[in-house]
C-alpha cells in the first residue's frame, strides 16, 4: 500500500528433510476432537530471557501437503545469540510429530542443525503422514522442549473433502499500530484447516516513520528502517514474539505470500518507492537480505527459489495458486498515467502469469482460489462514462479503464489483468476467487472483464479483500473517528465501480472463508480497538459466490 513508507514447476514440492515415517492412521476433524485440540496457550512462549538453549519465537507449520508439513522453529542456544547477531554455536534440534497432544502415538521424528548462517532457525519438512489430519508437534534441544503445536495435513488430491473447508484470511499487521488480536480470534475458533497470510507479515519502517495516528503502540526493534540482512532477522524476531502470532502458528499451518514491505514500501523487479540508493546500500543487497530473511523466519516452501509463487491442493475441493507481485513487476507509474495500458509493462512477469492461466485452465477441483496481494478488480474514476471516457483518455493520453486510484495495484498493469481475464471467459474457467489484502479496507467485489459496461458486460471472477491486522486505514490517515469515511466514502466508491458489493474503508480485522461444494462464503470480523492487547472482535458483513455464478453476493449467516 502507497505511502513513505528455466527452472523446476511450482507445482513440485521441496524434498522433505525429515526422516521417513511409518503408517498413519487418520484422527478426527478439530472440530470434532473438542478440548484435546484446543490452541496452547501464548504463556507457553515467554518473549523474555530464559536459561539457554531457549525457544523464545514460538513454532510454526505452513504450506500443507496431503503427506506433510513444513515445520519451523527458532533456537536461541545462547544468551548473546539474539535475532541477527551472527553469534552462538551450532546447535542440534530434534523434532517429534505425534498424532495426540501427549505424545504418545507418535509417527515420525528427526533432528537437524542450527546455525548462526541461518540466524538459528529451522525447518524440517516432514512427509509420510495420513491426508487431512490434525497432528501434534514440538521442537526440543538442550533438554528443552517447546510445547505441543498443532498442525493438520491438506486432503488427499482425488478426495472429494464433503465436510468443506475453511481457512482464516488476513494481511498487514503493523507492529507499532497496535496489537495482534485478530491472530488471537482466529487461533480461538479452533476450526481452520488452515490461514493465508496474503502479504505485509512485518513493515520495513523505523520508529514513528508509519501511520499509527501519531501513537506509536509499541515500538520496533531495530527502531532505525531495516536495510541490512541483520536488521531483517531483527525485525522478524520481534515479529516472532508477539504471543497473539504465536498462538495462531502453534494452532494452525499458514500458508503465505509476501508483498512489498517485506522488502520496501512499492517494491518493484528494480527498487522500491522506500529505498535510496546508495545511501541505504544497493537495491540488490536489499532485497537478497530481505528474502533471505523471510524464508528463514517463514514457514514457506519455495518451489523456485527466491519467490513466494507457488500452487498448493485441497482434495478435489480448491486449487490454491499464490502469487509474488514484487519480484517480477515492472516500476508503478502515478496516478493518471495512461502508461498504465502498456502491454510492455507487467505486474506478474511472463512465466508467472503463464504459469497461473495454464494452472487455472488444468484445474480440475471445484474452486480456484488466487493468493493475490494486490486488489485485481478495478478501482477508479471514469466507469461510469466509459464509451465516452475512452476516447477521451486515448487522446489526451489517460488510463482507458478510467483514472486508477492505485497504480500499484493491477490498475496499473492493465495489460496483464486483461490478457488474465480474457482467458478466465475465452476457457470458460468458472469459481475463480482472488483473495487479496494490501488495501486496508475489507471489499467484497465481482471482477469484470469491462469494468465500464458493467453489470452488463460479463464477470469473470470474484474477489474477497480482507483489511488490515492493525495498519491505518483511511480514517486512521485523516484521523477521524472510526466509520465516518466508511459512510461517505462507501456509497460513491459503489457509484463509480458497479462491481463493487461493498466496501468498509475504516475497520481493522480478518477474515474467515469457507468452502464448499456450493459456495465460497467470506465472513468479515472487526476490532473493537487496535491499539488494546485485549481488543474483542464482532462478525460485519458475510459475502459468497455460488458456484458457476462468478458473482458476489450478501448473506447473513457467518459460519
């Protein structure tokens, strides 16, 4: 979000680093397994000093597979060996996966090394279990052992998964805007099968240098904008103690992308609006400190090094296709610029965008879901008029799907949204759901092939935004109370955009989205207050699509 602020297929998965393992037998849906399955407890991670060897950032599982499960941890072996400091000696780190909180059934173990070069972080990359299963897990080292984590596996690829599935959904969480409570409420329901983190995991800035409405909550470490290889690994360590996140890693695998703050503010292939060259290093440094930090503190698998796109499967159900819309872009232009239409430009890059539409055309599976960070669906003035704004922006050189709000986001890569569209309708590819963050603000919208004929020119998707964990959103940035934008700005965002359902430009919060055969439903929850540790969360608004209908529409019954 705008403010100062050839190689192997993605479809193949890393090989595992575990053991192998002997048969599993399948357990229970969590929902179903009742007080045995509930979430630990954030106690049991204590951010303070501890005897060493000490897990002091939690556990995680991300990136499930039928037979498996990325696992990740973090040890600090000594007292001076913090996040970042290159210091401390190797350390061994055994891991154990069971299928009860006891460990007392337990199906495969391993051990691996830390070290200094990875920062002191792990992974074990664990196959061999049973398909749409909840395991336990822990990581031990010294005589110290972490407490039991859960995790579960996706199903198998040709079942027909009858019960559904449900994921929550969230994306930019601004340490100093507040605290994490939606991590909290959603670790609480006890029923995902999963959570998507859709980009913005930690913000690059210094201290104050980002929108809390002049209230730092609390404050970054390192406190200077992070730059260096070290000063990410900081950054992510002080992420990693936050007891709400690590309540929903130790409750549920999470499945992520990243966006631009990550590695800078407007990231692109080249630069990024919030880096100066030179003074804050090369461009190139940056970013390979900036990756090389996420995918050690992450659970992530990357099927092609160095990028977050990949593709994951839930039974005959969802094919899951997530995007990196950093890497590969071309520079945003500003607002009004008719470069926005330049087939030269792009936001995917060639292969990733090739990669998605044969994806999408090859799926098999009910839904198609899109792990999209920045919005797709159009976002701008001129659709109203669009037989006459056409050739009025073709001769004075204007966008021609109206005036872009946000080049950031497809709006400013039409070339590229179209080409994806087009073979969405041309291959009559239907239950195509992007799932996206980035924007603060919760939207529920179709996505047009023509934005400026629209309701009566096709949709050829969906599109549910959840807003932000804690960043500003746009009353945070005019500082007005909370809902008074909402309210005047919603209606004439709807006016000038028919394909937008609704929009909540002013509330912090998450989502939760649930599958079936039938529909995809997103139910939208809000924040009582960001800014509290012990904020409450209420349920806004619920949006589905039917299947086969490519159009949004309101329900009332969360989930």
């Amino acid at each position: 979000m705008t403010s100062r602020r050839s190689h192997s297929s993605p479809d193949s998965p890393a090989q595992p680093t575990g053991s192998s393992a002997p048969s599993r037998r399948t357990v229970v849906k969590a929902a179903a397994a009742g007080a045995v399955l509930a979430a630990p407890s954030a106690a049991a991670f204590p951010a303070s000093a501890a005897e060493p060897p000490a897990f002091l950032h939690g556990v995680a599982s991300g990136d499930p597979l039928p037979d498996g499960v990325l696992l990740w941890t973090r040890v600090t072996p000594t007292a001076a060996a913090i996040p970042g400091s290159g210091l401390g000696p190797d350390v061994e780190v055994g891991w154990t996966v069971a299928l009860d909180k006891a460990f007392t059934n337990i199906v495969a173990k391993g051990s691996t090394t830390a070290t200094a070069a990875s920062d002191h972080t792990v992974k074990a990359d664990v196959r061999g279990l049973a398909p749409a299963t909840n395991y336990w897990f822990r990581f031990s080292a010294g005589g110290t052992d972490t407490p039991a984590a859960r995790t579960r596996t996706a199903p198998a690829a040709d079942a027909a998964t009858t019960t559904g599935l449900r994921f929550g959904v969230v994306s930019c969480a601004n340490w100093e805007g507040g605290h994490f409570a939606a991590y909290r409420h959603l670790a609480a329901r006890g029923d995902l099968d999963a959570w998507l983190h859709l980009g913005d995991y930690i913000y690059e800035y210094g201290t104050g240098e980002y929108g809390t409405r002049d209230k730092v909550v609390r404050p970054h470490a390192p406190t200077h904008e992070i730059v260096s290889l070290a000063d990410y690994r900081v950054r992510h360590g002080r992420y990693k103690t936050d007891p709400d996140l690590q309540t929903l890693h130790a409750a549920a695998p999470v499945v992520a992308i990243w966006d631009d703050h990550e590695i800078a503010n407007d990231a692109w292939s080249g630069g990024a609006e919030n880096h100066t060259e030179g003074t804050e290093g090369t461009w190139a440094a940056r970013l390979s400190a900036a990756k090389q930090a996420y995918f050690e503190w992450m659970p992530v698998r990357p099927a092609i090094a160095g990028t977050t796109y990949r593709r994951l499967r839930f039974g005959k159900l969802v094919d899951l296709s997530l995007l990196d819309l950093r890497s590969f872009r071309s520079q945003q232009v500003g607002v009004g610029d008719g470069e926005v239409d330049d087939p030269d430009r792009t936001l995917t890059g060639r292969a990733q965008l090739d990669w998605l539409k044969a994806g999408l055309k090859s799926s098999d599976t009910t839904w198609r879901l899109v792990g999209n960070s920045v919005m797709i669906a159009p976002f701008a003035l001129g659709n109203l008029t669009a037989d006459l704004f056409e050739p009025l922006a073709e001769l004075l050189g204007l966008p021609k799907e109206g005036l872009a709000l946000n080049p950031d986001q497809w709006d400013g890569y039409t070339d590229d949204r179209r080409e994806l569209l087009a073979h969405l309708r041309e291959n009559a590819i239907r239950n195509t759901v992007f799932l996206t963050g980035d924007i603060h603000m919760a939207w529920a919208n179709d996505v047009p092939v023509n934005a400026g004929t629209y309701p009566l020119s096709a949709s050829a998707a969906t599109e549910f935004v959840v807003t932000s964990v804690t960043s500003d959103n746009l009353d945070d940035l005019v500082k007005a109370p909370e809902g008074t934008i909402s309210a005047l700005a919603s209606p004439l965002i709807r006016a000038a955009n028919r394909h937008v359902h609704w929009v909540d430009t002013d509330r912090h919060g998450y989502g939760v989205l649930d599958i079936t055969a039938a529909r995809a439903q997103m139910d939208f929850y809000v924040l009582s207050d960001r800014t509290k540790a012990g904020a409450t969360s209420s349920w806004a608004r619920s949006y589905r699509t039917r299947s086969g209908t490519q159009k949004v529409e309101r329900t009332y019954d969360p989930v």
